[in-house]
C-alpha cells in the first residue's frame, strides 16, 4: 500500500524485518497540534526540577560548583558540520547531565520527586510552598524509609530512579534487564539499592518489577511504559532548550526551521520532548527520532497503527543492540498514540553503523556519548542525503529556507561510563571504520 507521502508500507515492513536502514515519514504528520493535555505536568515537572537544587547538591556534593544540577549544555559541533557540510549544527549535551549521566536525569528524577512530595504531603508535613519542597523537612527522611520505589530498567532508568530515590531514603529496587551493564549494576549497588537481575529484556524486567511492587501500598512502581510524569520531565527540556537557542541567537520560524532528532527507546523521552518543543515551536520544529535496525519498536508501532500493541520479535527481530539505551521491543502504548501526528518520522542505524558514529563524534568533537546518543548524528545526514529526507523538505515547503536550518542533535547517555569501559568500546567500534559514511553515501543512490 502506498501512503500519503509515497511512501511503500509493504516495501518498509520488509525492510524493517531485514534490518534494512531506514527513513520513514510520518504521512500523518499534522501542522496543527493540540498539546495541551500535559502542559501544566511540563510546567510542574520545570518547577521541582528547578527546586530540587538544594537537595541535589547537598546529597551530590561533585554538583556544587554547578549553577543548574538538572541542566545540559548546548554545545555547537563545528568541526562536525564541516566534516558533513551541514549548515548549523548543534548537540544538546544530556550525555552531560550530573547524577544520572543520561537524559534519565531529568524523566527519573522529576518522577520520584513527585512521589516523594506527595507522600510528605500525605503524612502531614506542609504541602511543597514555592522553592521549599516538603521533602528536605527534617522529619522527610524518617517517613520515606517506610516507603519503597520500584523500577524496571535496560540501566539507564534505573540509575537515574536509583540515585534520586536512595538521597531521599527511600528503600529502592531497580529490576534490570539483560542488557544492564554491570557497571550500572555495581554503582547501584554501592548506592544501597538492590538490583534484581534478569535474564529477559527491558519489558521482562518492568513485568517483574510491577508484579513486586502490586501488593505493597507503600511501594511506587516507576512505570516507563505508561507513566506522565516521565514524560513531563523530558518535556522540560523543551523550554531549557528554547532559552539556550535563544542565548546563541538562533531564530526559529517560518524561514528558520528546526530539526530535532532524538533517540528513542520506549518512546517517554523523545515523546517529552517533542511534545514540549511542538508546544513551543509548532510547525516550525520538525522532530525525527532514532531508533536501532535490531529494535524499531516505535516506527513498528506507527506503522501498524496505534490501536494494537506490537513488538519487533513479531517482524522476527532480535532486540540485541550495542545501543542498551534503546533496546527496547515494545512502544510505550502511553506515547504511541499521542505522538501519531506530531513526529516527522523515524530512522534507523545499525549497531556497526552507530558505534563508527561515536568513533567519529570522538575525534571531531572530543565528546564520549553511549551508542545509543551516537545515533542522533544520522539525523541531518539522513534528511540532506536521503530521496525520503528532501522529499519531506519539498512536502514541508523547507526548500531554500533549509540553508537556514538549525540541526540539534540530542546526546542521551555517556558521562558516567567508567574509563575502563570506554578502551574495549571503542576498539570494538574500529572493525565498523567508514560504516557511517557508507550509509550516507548509499543514500545518494
Ligand atoms: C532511555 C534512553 C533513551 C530513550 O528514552 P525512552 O524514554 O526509552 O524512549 C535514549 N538514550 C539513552 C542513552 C537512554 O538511556
């Protein structure tokens, strides 16, 4: 069948199964949007990530010196874009982001401080006033020891929810999926967290750990398939983002659009983001997200329609990828639905092809990011290289206005990796050498 954007659906759905690099576009993309359902959750979650300041750097003592804990830098990638001749190029560095070292920061910590606000509230201490929260109360910490939070995590997620609900004294389970890097695991553990170890994948591991936290009412399970306040921490971001644009006195509007490409797992931090951004920006931002050729559940989903769950083992994939972050084989069915019109589209990238990514991004910018953030650097490649990238262009009226185009690529996880782990990374990822530039090249055929 083919779609509104010309699109052949059997020819991707074989291309899909065959781990075929792809880029698909949204033919339901919409130029008007409504997101206002979950903006006073983005402006909750702005609000106790900002207040959480206090407690942070008194429980994280390396986060003193900075000014904003819950915060990344927009860095500028010169040498990159010169390397790709993109026009402007930039990378929003969440890979930075203390504590966490991953986008997680900001979805797992917005999450356990909205839990631990209510169960202070619940028990009698004064309601969170403005820059107070109620959880520094000096009777707080007593009281959340009786209380435990429960996740289910590739690692990521259940770093950030383990570091944040530990400095609160909350008792903390983090369920961890195969994919799990025993370094994640090892600082969890020193932590006092207990990690739960399985054999199976990410929804395994969130099965597991809602099943646990069931019978217990003092227990919170972080629910990463279904849960709003995720989502409206990544949607924070949006604003962070749009004041940082405005520092460097990048212009967004109808002669200066904005391409954002953001990896995407279960789909809570890309849907945050792009939800928050098209609040913003509206039609002048066009969000791509990323996603492994071994685990494209989010495209998956999109293209089989919202209406029934589905996941990559059914197309006969695998679900392993060096790219732990994202190794995820069902959509989250909280997110599918809401971004069906608002994600420009979605592509892929191979593990050989995202790990010769990050070589790159190593000797170009100097920056350490995770397979899984390497993959954001496809974006701008795949929409300038690509027949399906210009098309778009062309559909979005982007013509000689794309020269004006800002390109943000958004850098998900690295900074807490141990030095150990980076040699053997990336000596695995020499055997891919040119693997990134022969994608983008194939795409000029
Ligand atoms: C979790 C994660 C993502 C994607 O977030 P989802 O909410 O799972 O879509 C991207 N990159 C890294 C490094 C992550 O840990």
């Amino acid at each position: 069948m083919i779609d509104d954007t010309g699109q052949n659906e059997d020819r991707l759905f074989a291309q899909l199964a065959a781990e075929s690099q792809i880029l698909w576009i949204n033919p339901a993309l919409s130029t008007s949007h409504d997101v206002t359902a979950y903006k006073k959750d983005i402006a909750d979650a702005r609000r106790r990530l900002h207040n959480a300041h206090y407690h942070l750097q008194r429980s994280f003592p390396g986060t003193r010196a900075l000014s904003k804990v819950v915060e990344s830098p927009l860095f500028s990638a010169e040498d990159l874009a010169k390397c790709w001749d993109i026009p402007r190029w930039l990378v929003k560095a969440d890979h930075c982001l203390p504590i966490a070292g991953s986008i997680k920061a900001r979805g797992g910590f917005n999450e356990v401080l909205a839990f631990a606000e209510s169960v202070a509230t619940e028990n009698g201490l004064p309601p969170p006033s403005s820059g107070m929260p109620n959880y520094t109360h000096p009777d707080a910490r007593r009281l959340f020891s009786h209380y435990s939070v429960v996740v289910g995590s590739t690692g990521n997620l259940g770093l950030s929810i383990g570091m944040i609900a530990s400095s609160l004294g909350f008792r903390t389970a983090v369920h961890m999926s195969r994919d799990a890097k025993s370094w994640k695991k090892d600082l969890l553990r020193e932590k006092g967290v207990e990690v739960i170890e399985h054999a199976g994948d990410y929804s395994v591991a969130v099965e597991q750990g809602r099943e646990s936290a069931k019978s217990d009412p003092k227990c919170h399970f972080v629910d990463d398939e279904h849960s709003v306040n995720l989502f409206a921490g990544y949607g924070a971001a949006a604003a962070e983002l749009a004041s940082q644009l405005e520092q460097l006195q990048v212009v967004v509007d109808d002669d200066h659009p904005l391409f954002v490409y953001v990896p995407c797992g279960v789909g809570g931090a890309p849907g945050g983001i792009t939800y928050g951004l098209k609040a913003l920006f509206g039609r002048n931002v066009h969000c791509f997200w990323a996603e492994p050729s071994a685990s494209p559940c989010m495209l998956l989903q999109l293209l089989s329609g919202v209406h029934r769950p589905v996941s990559v083992y059914e197309i006969g994939l695998d679900n392993v990828t060096e790219a732990d972050g994202l190794a995820v084989g069902r959509a989250s069915p909280f997110v599918a639905p809401l971004m069906a019109d608002l994600v420009s589209g979605i592509y892929t990238a191979n593990d050989g092809q995202m790990l010769d990514m990050m070589l790159s991004v190593r000797e170009t910018e100097s920056m350490q990011v995770e397979p899984s953030a390497a993959i954001s650097f496809f974006g701008p490649l795949f929409l300038t290289a690509s027949d399906a990238g210009r098309r778009y262009c062309r559909v979005q009226g982007i013509g000689r206005t794309f020269r004006h185009a800002t390109h943000v690529s958004w850098t998900t996880g690295g900074s807490l990796v141990p030095v150990a782990e980076w040699g053997p990374l990336y000596e695995r990822a020499k055997a891919f050498r040119g693997q990134a530039k022969a994608l983008a090249n194939g795409w000029n055929r």
